[in-house]
C-alpha cells in the first residue's frame, strides 16, 4: 500500500504486550498469544512489527520447521496487512550466552551466536526484511578484568561482518546500550558503534537505532543522538520511549517524563523528512499495575503523545525561532517553545 506524503508509518515489538513479571515478582497479566497480539497493531494504528529471530520461529527448530514457521508468521502478518520492519537475533536468553555472544571467552559460545546470527539473517530473507538489529546485549562485562576489552571491540566488527557476508542486501543496525544487563557494555553510545561502522566490509549497509532511554541512560540527549546519526545518513531505526534519570532501563510511554525533550526527538526526526528513511518505533512497557485489559494503552499513549508532538513541532514558527537564534535570543527562544508547548499561542 502506498505510503501518503509526509506521514509516519509505526511499529513496535510483540515483547511490548507483556506479562508484567519484572526481576521481583511474577506475571501479573496473561501471557497474550502471538496471533492475538499481531491483530492488535492495525487497530492500534501500527503498520509494522519489530521481531526477534524467536519471535517468529524457536531457536532451536531445524531449518525444515523453520521456513514452515516463518512461512506461517510471514502469511500471519500478510493476512492482516502488516510488515516485518527487522528481525534481532536475541542472543542474551540461550546458556550459551552466559558470557555474551560475539564477545564470549568461550570459542563454542561465539560460533554458537555467530551461528544463530546468521540463522536470523536466514529468516529475515524469507520474510523479506532487509534490516537487522543488534542489540549487544551480554556484549560487555561486570568486572573489567574479566575480557579483553579491545579484542572484544574486534570480536563486534567480525560479527557484522559475518552478516554483511552472509546476505548482500541485508543492513545492520546497532542499537547501543550502556549497561543493563551488564555494568559495562564494549559499545555503549552511538558514537562508540558509529566509530566501528567505518570499519566494517562494507559501511553503506550499517547504521544504527537509537532508543530514547538508551541515550538518556549514557547521559546524552537522545534528540543529539539521533541528529548525529542522521548527519552521518545511518538512522535507519528509533525505538522511542522515556526514562526518569539513570537507573535501571524503564521504556516508559514517549514523552511521559519530559515532553520537552520528546518534542526535541520529534522536531529532529521531522526537520530530517524521517518519515521517508525509515519507521517510527516504539519500545515501551506496561506499568506493572496495568490491568488485562488496559494491556495495550502504553502504546496507543505513546503514538498519541508522538502526534500530539508532531503537531506542535509542525506549527513552530521557524521565522521566529531563526529571528531569537540570530539575535542570540536564547532567553527569548526557550520562552518561546515552552509557551508553545504548553499551547499559549501568541501570547
Ligand atoms: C533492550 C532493548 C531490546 C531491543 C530489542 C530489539 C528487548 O533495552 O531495547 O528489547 O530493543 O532486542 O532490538
Ligand atoms: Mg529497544
């Protein structure tokens, strides 16, 4: 179906209808059925789902199974007139990925993941999905001393390469992480991975994703983020969503801790036409107090808040903000964009 002029197109990840059970207790809410979650995300107003290798088929069906499997999911989401946006090899559940993927001390471990990498890559071809995320998730240390940090750097570039060599059309997008699960992770920014882009058998096919929380957890705005990636021509994915300060990764609803710096996304993202690049993508989880029922409105709160904010950001008047920005304005200027975020028109 074609796209309309200027419009975003939006997805999120089965993972995002959960249960509700965090490190401290259990399921609070029924474990909601692939099928059933697919047939939400029209009704939603989502077009695209965001999928783990595991997602679509287990990990450990042999490939007869797995092209049945996928072969189902694929018509699954056809059926419902909807599009795989990428596929992330989840390397971070297996016991083989105790001591991380790429990076794991262990040989056996490392093929395992480079392995399961590129049964991914397999599964993305038979579902027509060009995009790959990987989200290093055990990729890192609790304890320097641990590995050795640089040949884990290597170990990372090998990877991608691996996959850029398994399919010639396949791109990768990292998506970066400071810590959790890990205390340390080998590349914990976007300018950590960016840095290794250029390195890689071929950096036309690399770029990154960039989650809101993510950025703010390394202490960094994730509007700057996705601007230094955009500059480079490499953001290809977002995962929006919120976090109040440094703690544990919370993927609140978009916007929900600070509207100023969600609008900034939003201003940025459109400034650039994103909506011809790639997809706007969520990664927000229920509160735990969530009721069955109300399972989904995380999400249906987050898009709203995204075109809420698409509006605002539609209606500043850039002959204003230009005018207070060469009369090095700035009072001027804030003044401005939280009157009209707070709706005050004109006054
Ligand atoms: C962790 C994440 C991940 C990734 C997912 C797909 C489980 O903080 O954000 O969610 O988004 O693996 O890339
Ligand atoms: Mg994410």
């Amino acid at each position: 179906m074609a796209k309309q002029a200027n419009s975003y197109r939006f997805s999120f990840g089965p993972w995002n209808i959960s249960t509700g059970a965090d490190p401290f207790g259990p399921p609070v809410r029924k474990e909601v059925p692939f099928a059933k979650k697919i047939r939400e995300y029209r009704e939603l107003g989502f077009t695209h789902v965001q999928l783990h290798d595991d997602d679509v088929v287990p990990a450990d069906w042999d490939s007869v199974q797995t092209s049945k499997g996928v072969a189902k999911v694929k018509k699954m989401l056809d059926g419902e007139g909807l599009t795989g946006e990428f596929i992330a090899p989840r390397l971070w559940e297996d016991p083989r990925t105790i001591d991380g993927g790429y990076t794991a001390n262990k040989a056996a471990d490392r093929t395992y993941a480079r392995e399961r990498t590129r049964r991914a890559v397999d599964i993305a071809r038979m579902m027509d999905i060009d995009l790959m995320v990987l989200w290093p998730a055990r990729e890192g240390t609790y304890i320097r001393e641990a590995k050795d940090a640089s040949q884990a750097v290597g170990r990372l570039v090998e990877a991608i390469d691996d996959i850029l060599k398994t399919d010639a059309k396949i791109r990768v997008v990292g998506e970066m992480k400071p810590n959790e699960p890990m205390d340390q992770a080998y590349c914990p920014t976007v300018g950590h991975f960016m840095g290794l882009v250029y390195r890689t058998l071929d950096p036309k096919r690399v770029g990154v994703l960039i989650e809101s929380a993510h950025s703010i957890l390394a202490g960094l705005d994730p509007a700057d983020d996705m601007a230094y990636a955009l500059w480079h021509g490499k953001l290809w994915g977002v995962h929006l969503n919120d976090q109040n300060g440094l703690k544990y990764d919370q993927d609140k609803t978009f916007g929900s801790v600070d509207l100023r710096r969600a609008f900034n996304q939003v201003w940025v993202l459109e400034r650039a036409k994103y909506y011809d690049i790639g997809v706007v993508g969520l990664d927000i989880k229920a509160m735990r107090t969530t009721k069955q029922a109300d399972a989904t409105k995380h999400l249906a709160n987050s898009l709203a808040m995204f075109n809420h904010l698409l509006e605002l950001v539609r209606s500043v008047d850039a002959g204003k903000v230009e005018e207070l920005r060469a009369a090095r304005d700035y009072e001027g200027l804030e003044r401005y964009i939280l009157e009209h975020i707070l709706g005050r028109k004109g006054r």
